[in-house]
C-alpha cells in the first residue's frame, strides 16, 4: 500500500484548524503538563547535583582510601603512608583533584566550653580544589599551607565555644604511641558552610602539624574528586590495584544513606513524570476518541470511496501527533524559560534546619539536562501516540455504510 | 455485451431489535457494460441495499455478487476498499463531500490515493470540473458551494477516476427539480459520452426516466425488469 503522506498531513492540518477551540484546549493541556514535568525535573534534579556535591565536598570525595577498619575505628592507628611522589594514576581526564589529610576524633577546649569533634589536618592548597571550604566564607585568614599551626573553625562550634579569630584554644587527641597529647592552638579563621552540621564537626589545621602533634608521618585518608561521578567506580578498580592493603570506598558506600536519596530522586522523576504522563493520557484519549466520533461518518465516507482502514488510523494518528509535537516542543521551551527564570536558584533558607537532613543548601538551583528533556519528548510522544491509535482504532471498526447512517 | 454486474440469489436479513428484516429476499440481477439502470421502489424494498452489496459496502447474507468478474464474497475489507478505490465510483445522497478540501482537492483526492502523479491529476480534476461546468468553483470548499454543485463536485469525484461502475443513491434527494434534471442530464450525458456503466437507487420517478432499464423492487425482490427506449432527453 502505498502512502499519501502529502494529502494526510494536508488533510491532517486542516482538520486541526476545523476545530480550533477543542484543539486549542488540547493543546494547551499538553502545553501545561509538558512545561511543569520539565520545571519539576529540573528541581528534581537541581537537589540530586547539589545532594551529590554535598556528600562529596564534605570531605569524602568520589573516591576514598582509608586504612582497614578505620570506619568502626577512626584513630591514628588505622593510617597508611603514601610513597614519595605520589600521584593517582587514573585514565585521563578523570582525576579532578586529589589530597591527603589526616583525620582523628578529638576534643576542642576553649575558656568556656569543650566539644567531641573531628580533627582535620589538610593541604590548604589541595582542599580549596575538593571540599566545601571552597565555597564557604571566611572570616579572618584561611590556612597559608600543610605546616600552618593555626586553626579554622565553624561558626556555630566557634559561637558555642565563645572563641573568635585570633584567640586561642586547645586540642586533645590520642597520638600514634596511644598516649594523650595535648597542644595550644591559635584560631586562623571561623568559616561559614552550607549547612550548619559541617561547622560542628570539622576543626581543620594544617596537615604537617597535626602530624607532629600526633608524632607521625602517616594520613588517615586519600580523597578524590573526580569530573563525572560515572567514573567512579573505574575509578575505585584502579585505585585498589595500588592500595591492595587498603579499602578503597566510594562515596555512596560511605554514605548509604545518601545514596538510597540520590537514587531515589532518579524515581522521583519517573514517578512524577508518569503522574503527569498518565493523566494527560487520560486527558488525551478522551478528547480524542470525542473528536473521531464526531467525525465517525467523515471516516466512513472516506473508507466508502475506497481509502484503506490503515490509512484512515494514520490521519487520525498525524492528526493527532501534529497537535502532540507541537505541545511537546512549546511545553518543553516554556519549561526551560521557567528553569531560566529561576538560575539563581529558589532561597530555602527558613528552612534550613529540615533541609540539611537531604543533604540540600539552603539555595536550590534547577539544574537541565538534555537526557531529561530528551526523555520527556520521547515519552511524551509516545503517550500521544498510544493515545491517538485507540480512538483512530475505535473509529475504523464501525462498517463505512454504518458509520453513514450516524 | 461485456458483464459489469452480476449478482446471484442474494439475500440480506438485518436484525432490528430481536426481529429479522428481510431487506432482500432472493435477487438475480445482471447488468451489462454501458447500461444505465435505476433501481426503484417504496422505502424499504431493499434498492439502497443492493446498491449496498454491488458497492462493496454490505455484505448480503447469502448469495454472490461478482463486479467486473471479480467475487466480492471473497474479498476481505482491504480488498474491499481497493475495489471501491479503482473500479466502482459512489455518489451519495449528502454528497459526503471531505469538508476541509476545496472543489478541485476533493475532486483529486481519489487520485491521490490511487497514487496519480500531482501535475497528471490537477489536469485532470480541472479538466472534470470544466465539464461539468463548475470549473470555477475549483477553489471553492464544499460549505462554499450550493447542493447542487456539491453534488456535481461529488459527480467529478467518483468519475474522475474513470470506474468501471458508477453507483448513485438517492442523488437527487436534496435537491429540487431543476437541479435534479440538470444533474440526471448530466449522469445521461456521462453514460453516453463515456459508456459509463451508472445504477441509481432512487424512488424519483423523475429521476427513473432517465434510465434506459428500470427495475422495481418491491419486498426485497424484482417485481419488474424493463427496458425504457424512452429514456428522458
């Protein structure tokens, strides 16, 4: 058989036009339902990137070498020396930054209050390229490098603490011998992070002189930050080959909890986009099948001077997709116009104490992407298509002669 | 004379709430190329249905009906609706006219299906549409023009293709009597001219004179199979 195409979709164009106001309506239902599931993946998805910087600038990185045992035990005693010279050895292009620190339980004494806290000590240079200390601020000096005795605190310990830049506290912690020790340190500066948890917990100082304090040359960790989290896992198999004696994690296995949210944002999407799906559908096919019944001895007559039953289908179902794609391709800009709109992200800042529990900042910004609206186009047409076939069918079952006597 | 029609011992029982309708009741009927026949009778004597069953648009419940030596009794609807596209042209009571093309469009659209190369079949539905002198209303859709024109829209459309086989049911039914006998003129001159085999169903008596055999029906049978040598004009 072959196929008219021209005359299907001339006839299909006009017929759109025939009736406007029913198709402008259809049309517009589309339109609202495609724009919302991209304004709503797009949030979606915003949380999912912020969730996945979240966990991996809060100090563990994509990858994560840590001495066994030491996440039951987290002490100076679990830690491994990395050779002279050392430098991941990753395929290329997967490696964005890397550092060693040391990281121990301690206690932080000021003249008015004591805390449990973890003791950090860093590359400054190195932990500007992995973790949140990027992008927090900084009142008074940051670390100047790995030998800088001073330390930096979060704000809400160094509040709780009652101490400020340029004064002095004390840390305590268990050295490589096992016995206590005990220094004075003099706060560089206090930082403000996204969320308030990581000002609690981490007191950060320089790498070399929390090792002397310790009387050690090992690291409790090698962290790092990779440019796709997809290469992760890679990441991890080489890694291991050079750490044979080590664990090598990654950081959905040190956060599980973290992980099970940044999959099930994934269903979220699917969840919420078939909601929306299923009930344009619905929405879809009731219109239609009103809109072939009307016309049910239009179809009739063509089947009765000679045009296939298939091809009648066909001009209700490009009928149909005409109005379908054009939704979808308006629904889909005037969701990227809404997503434009909100670069600069939604400030969920008054509830910033029931976020942090997702691992969102305070500052939500939707984040695109094309796979997302791909899917959406592809599955919105698909919607259309299954939507328009039943009524198209419906219409073809009633004999020509019948359909001419409605 | 070469067969067109031939329909043997054909029956057609509906069902109409539970009680069985004989609408035909044992029909023998042949028709020769070239013939114009008006099928006649009361409501109900079964002339729409045989028109029905010739077209390829009810199936009788027994009986055969070969077209141009084809069986349609063995034809599945695809088939079906092939045999209506090539060889047997319909015109309609209502006209039935696709409401979004324009004169010319309708007229072309059989041939689109039929696969007739653009240039060949704008020549050709212009060159119909003169002759039925409505030529200027080409671009005129069918909510534009008058019943009659439509009709002869409709006309155009169903022989443009040059059938075997014209079948017309009711043509006259919405029209008033000058037009009717403009338009049974023309059905006439296209039966001459073009030795078009036409059936109409019609209970017109001005529209059975027209046709050079007249059969009656009455019941669901022939009551009467005559040939008129008075044929109008």
């Amino acid at each position: 058989m072959k196929i008219p195409l021209r005359t299907l979709l001339q006839l299909s164009w006009r017929n759109i036009w025939r009736h406007r106001r029913r198709n402008i309506m259809l049309f517009s239902a589309i339109l609202v339902a495609v724009s919302t599931v991209v304004l709503a993946n797009s949030l979606i998805r915003g949380w999912q990137v912020q969730m996945l910087d979240t966990v991996v600038t809060s100090l563990n990185g994509h990858v994560k070498v840590l001495a066994p045992g030491y996440l039951d035990d987290p002490s100076i005693e679990r830690a491994f020396q990395l050779p002279g010279g050392y430098k991941p050895a990753l395929a290329p292009g997967q490696l964005r930054a890397w550092t060693s620190r040391v990281v121990v339980p301690g206690v932080i004494l000021s003249e008015r209050d004591t805390r449990g806290v973890q003791l950090v000590g860093v590359d400054p240079a190195d932990e500007l390229q992995m973790s949140f200390l990027a992008d927090a601020q900084i009142e008074g000096e940051f670390l100047a490098s790995a030998d800088d005795r001073r330390v930096l605190l979060g704000a809400a310990l160094a509040e709780r603490l009652n101490t400020g830049v340029g004064r002095r506290i004390v840390l305590m912690t268990q050295g490589s011998d096992g016995r206590n020790r005990e220094s004075g340190f003099r706060v560089a500066g206090v930082y403000r992070a996204a969320t308030g948890g990581l000002e609690k917990v981490f007191v950060f100082t320089g790498r070399a002189a929390l090792q002397q304090m310790l009387d050690t040359q090992a690291i409790t960790e090698l962290s790092l930050r990779l440019h796709s989290n997809g290469d992760r896992a890679q990441a991890r198999q080489q890694l291991q080959q050079g750490f044979s004696g080590e664990e090598v994690s990654t950081w959905d296995e040190l956060q599980p909890q973290a992980a099970s949210m940044f999959e099930f944002a994934d269903v979220a999407i699917v969840i919420w986009f078939s909601i929306m799906m299923t009930a344009l559908a619905f929405g879809l096919i009731n219109t239609l099948i009103t809109a072939v019944m009307e016309r049910v001895r239009e179809l009739g007559m063509l089947r009765a001077i000679g045009m296939q039953p298939g091809l009648v289908i066909l001009q209700v179902v490009i009928e149909s997709l005409m109005i379908v794609i054009l939704g979808v391709a308006l629904g889909i800009s005037l969701g990227v116009f809404f997503v434009q709109q909100l670069a600069d992200g939604i400030d969920l800042s008054q509830w910033a104490a029931g976020i942090e529990g997702y691992y969102m900042s305070t500052l939500l910004i939707p984040s695109l992407l094309l796979s997302d609206l791909l899917l959406v186009a592809a599955l919105s047409l698909l919607f259309g298509l299954l939507a328009s076939v039943w009524p198209a069918w419906r219409a073809v079952q009633v004999q020509p002669l019948e359909a001419m006597r409605r | 004379m070469t067969e067109v029609i031939r329909c043997n011992g054909l029956t057609r029982t509906y069902q109409d709430d539970g009680v069985p309708v004989h609408a035909l009741a044992g029909v023998d009927f042949r028709v020769e190329a070239g013939e114009f026949v008006s099928l006649a009778g009361p409501s109900g004597s079964g002339k729409s249905t045989l028109l029905n069953c010739i077209g390829g648009l009810d199936r009788p419940s027994t009986g055969e009906v070969y077209v141009d030596g084809v069986s349609l009794g063995a034809l599945s609807q695809s088939a079906l609706a092939d045999l209506r596209l090539i060889k047997v042209g319909f015109v309609f009571q209502s006209y039935n006219l696709i409401p979004v093309l324009s004169a010319l469009e309708n007229v072309e659209f059989i041939m689109q299906l039929q696969g007739v190369a653009a240039a060949e079949r704008k020549e050709r539905a212009h060159a119909m549409l003169d002759s039925l002198a409505i030529g200027e209303m080409w671009d005129r859709r069918p909510g534009e023009l008058s019943g009659g024109q439509q009709q002869r829209v409709a006309i155009a459309r169903a022989i443009v293709s040059k059938p075997v086989l014209l079948l017309a049911d009711e043509p006259s039914a919405n029209l008033d009597s000058k037009t009717t006998a403009d338009l049974m003129e023309l059905l006439l001159r296209i039966n001459r001219e073009q030795s078009m085999t036409i059936i109409t169903a019609t209970h017109d008596p001005a529209v059975m004179a027209y046709a050079s055999r007249q059969v009656h029906l009455v019941d669901g049978m022939i009551e009467s199979d005559q040939c008129a040598d008075n044929a109008a004009s």
